[in-house]
C-alpha cells in the first residue's frame, strides 16, 4: 500500500462521494442510521487507538504520543 506524494483532491471527493453512498446504502437509505453507525464506528477505532497506545511501550514510540494513563484500582 502506497501513498501518493501530492493529495489529488479530486479524487479524494471521489471516494468520499462513494463511500458517502455505501455508507447510506447500508443503512437502507437511512442518512441518519447511516450517521448513527458512523458515530458509533468512531467511538470503537477511537477506543482501540487508546488500547494500542497503551500497549506501545513510550521508548518504541519516542514520545509520539504521551503515554496512557494506567488505570488505578484502588
């Protein structure tokens, strides 16, 4: 998988248009489904980047990213 040096954003709208349409055309037309899934989308890949930052040692990652809080259990 390679990147393009330069962003054609015409393309880019391309996709975003396509993968606008799957998205509602999953949802069964729905537009607001298809945004309530997305929000919902969000929320787990946001939760498993903070699981994968913890999990990444601060040394490999040379201060990327500030270190996750390790949860307390007092």
């Amino acid at each position: 998988m390679s990147q393009s040096a330069a962003p054609n954003p015409q393309a880019d709208a391309g996709q975003l248009e396509e993968a606008t349409d799957q998205a509602i055309a999953a949802c069964g037309g729905d537009v607001r489904d298809a945004v309530k899934a997305l929000i919902v989308a969000n929320g787990y890949l946001e939760a498993e980047v903070r699981e994968l930052r913890a999990a990444v040692s601060s040394g490999y990652a040379r201060g990327k990213f500030e270190p996750a809080p390790r949860d307390r259990k007092d």
